[in-house]
C-alpha cells in the first residue's frame, strides 16, 4: 500500500525558515517523481515544486521560486522542501505526491502538513 | 502559463441527479494531459480521471471525464452521498508547471 507521510510542519515567523520532509513507502520511491502541493486555509489546490525521479530536474512555481528548494534522498525514501525567506501567504498545508513523472497526474497524495507563518 | 477556470463555482444538486463540471484551459492542453480531483473536507485529493477521459484504479464507472483542446467536462451520471466534494481540474507537465482550477464544490440541494 502506497502511503505518504508528511512532519515537520509548524510556526515559523516571517522571514524565517523550515524543512518538510514526506516519508514514502510502499513503491519503489527512486522510479517515481514527487512534488509538493499546498492549499491554504478555505482555498484551493496550488502546486509549488516537482522533481524528478533521479532528483537531477527540479522544478519551481514561480510564487516559490529562489525561496524554496525541493530535494530527495532516494536511500531513505524522503522527499523534502527546504523553505526560506517565509511569507504570511506561504501559511498552507503542504501535501507531498507521487507521480510516474514529470507529464502525469499525481495518483498519491499525503495527508499534509500545516505550516503556519505568522508573528 | 496555463490558466483553468471552473465552472459554476458551487453546484447543490440532490442525491441521484446528474453532475456536469466544466474546465476551460487559457490555451490547448497537447495530449488532453487533463486529471480531475476529488477532494472531501480535511482530507488529501483523490485522482479521478486522468487523460482527460480514463478513470483512474477503484473510481466508479458513474464517474467520467471527456473534453480535449481547451474544454473539458466531469460528469458524474447520478449522485451518491459520497460524491458531495470539492472538485479540481489539472493540467500536468505542460512546461514543466502544472496547473489547478479553483474547483467546484458540489454540495447537497
């Protein structure tokens, strides 16, 4: 069973910094791509990063762009999304996904975590 | 960049009805590379269709999608009590950005 589990969401202050991780099991998790999707409270869906199987292609929205930084580490099977310079509407559960790759729809998703960003 | 726009907004239809849920894309998708989700309150989104038009694994056959270009429709031919979600068109991979619609609630009348 495919299963997606996000941590290290929390409140953090504007301009500050923090570190999601997703912990994936249940497929071989260096043949698939991952991304990051966020919705903010009562809003909707908005993708923020991709990368590729390898990890060698990352891919940025430009909301994001220069501030966040997706990774993997594929012998632990973790996807993660360093985030900086921190924004009041960066605030958003943050589900990470599988994807075959980098032109297919995301068929697992996490549950998410919230990160708060606030004074 | 790929614009989505869904329409209506909110649908309140009663159990047993018929649901028709538009997508418009700013330009045409290649390929249909066209997904709906389903998203239930505080939960994570479920892929529907995919494609355009192929159910994706365990989604019911009263589900389905079709459209190409840059109109697409997800038709759910008689309502459950399970089906009463949010709902998300997105177009995936198009210059490696991928794209969500705002959505469509569907909501009980």
């Amino acid at each position: 069973e495919v299963q997606l589990l996000e941590s290290g969401g929390g409140l953090v202050q504007p301009g500050g910094s923090l570190r999601v991780s997703c912990a994936a099991s249940g497929f071989t998790f260096s043949s698939y791509a991952m991304t990051w999707v966020r919705q903010a409270p009562g809003k909707g869906l908005e993708w923020v990063s991709a990368i590729s199987d390898g990890g060698g292609n990352t891919y940025y929205a430009d909301s994001v762009k220069g501030r966040f930084t997706i990774s993997r580490d594929n012998s632990k099977n973790t996807l993660f999304l360093q985030m900086n310079s921190l924004r009041a509407e960066d605030t958003a559960v943050y589900h990470c996904a599988k994807a075959k790759g980098l032109v297919t729809p995301f068929d697992y998703w996490g549950q998410g975590t919230l990160v708060t960003v606030s004074s | 960049e790929i614009v989505l726009t869904q329409s209506p907004a909110t649908l309140s239809l009663s159990p047993g009805e018929r649901a028709t849920l538009s997508c418009r894309a700013s330009q045409r998708l290649s390929s249909s590379y066209l997904a709906w989700y389903q998203q239930k309150f505080g939960q994570a989104p479920r892929l529907l269709i995919y494609g355009a038009s192929n159910r994706a694994t365990g989604i019911p056959d009263r589900f389905s999608g079709s459209g190409s270009g840059t109109d697409f429709t997800l038709t759910i031919s008689r309502l459950e009590p399970e089906d009463f979600a949010v709902y998300y068109c997105q177009q995936y991979g198009s210059s490696r950005t991928w794209t969500f619609g705002q959505g469509t609630k569907v909501e009980i009348k």
